[in-house]
C-alpha cells in the first residue's frame, strides 16, 4: 500500500464582529446558537451527535450535503477561558478514512462595541490541497455566516 501524502498549512482568519466578546462566546459555547450559523451554506448539513463544550469535552459531528452529510467529525476542547480564547483538536473522516487533524486556536478581543476575532488553524491534510482549500472555503463562510448572525436581529 503506498505511504499517503501529507500536507502541512497554517490558515489564519479574521472577522471584526458587531458584538461583544460576551456574545460571540456564547455563540460558540451553546450548541443551539452555533448550528444557527455554523453550516458554510444553506445546502450543507450540520448535525450534532454529541456536545460538550468545556476543557476535555468533545463535540461529535456530521457534515456535508444535506442529502448525505457523509462526512464525521470529532472537536476535542483542549483550553477555554471565556470571552477570550478556544484551543481545540480537530479530526476530519469520510467512510472511515482520515482527511485531516488540525489545532485550532480561536482568540476573542474587544474593539470598541466588536469582537475582533483571530482564528488560526494548523492543519495536517491527508489528501492534498483539496482538504485545505476545503477547511478554508468552509471555515471562510462559516465566519461570514457568525458576522451576519450578528449582523441582523437574530441574536437579540
């Protein structure tokens, strides 16, 4: 069987949020919030299996095509101090074959009446480019989806 390849990337994302730190922890922190605006676009899927948010807790996900979200998942919280920051490991699968790992660091620091958010994720794909184009397509349009959350009334 050949060796496969392995492909190393740190992404880095910003997002200037209108809320406070307060607010844009607790849409990551409460599960119920975070499928509202976790999902990368209206045709994908995002499901929960388990959650459990807090410093040794996982959540347990699927995602993909709302027809099949073939695609599982597993977010270890490694360190959390609220309203500031949120270390997590992350391990991708589809059919039970590894796409990725990644470390995934997310700080949160007020500027004014916003969130300035920094996330930085260093990724190992398994599968090439198309994982990290993959991760940062998703997580592009996740963020995108957390500022329009903010955006609008929803969060009121």
């Amino acid at each position: 069987m050949e060796a496969a390849s392995i492909l190393h990337a740190t992404l880095v994302f910003e997002r200037s949020i209108p809320a406070m730190t307060d607010q844009v922890f607790a849409a990551y922190s409460d599960i119920t919030v975070r499928k509202k605006w976790g999902a990368p676009s209206d045709n994908t899927a995002l499901i929960y299996d388990k959650a459990d948010f807090r410093e040794g807790g996982e959540d347990v996900f699927r995602c993909g095509p709302k027809s099949n979200p073939n695609i599982h998942g597993v977010t270890r919280y490694l360190d959390i101090v609220a309203n500031r920051h949120i270390v997590s490991s992350e391990t991708i699968t589809i059919d039970g074959r590894r796409l990725c790992t990644s470390l995934i660091t997310l700080e949160l620091n007020t500027e004014g009446d916003h969130t300035k958010l920094k996330s930085t994720t260093q990724l190992v794909s398994f599968i090439g480019q198309e994982m990290v184009r993959g991760h940062e397509n998703g997580t592009n349009a996740s963020l995108d989806n957390l500022v329009n959350y903010f955006s609008t009334s929803n969060y009121r």
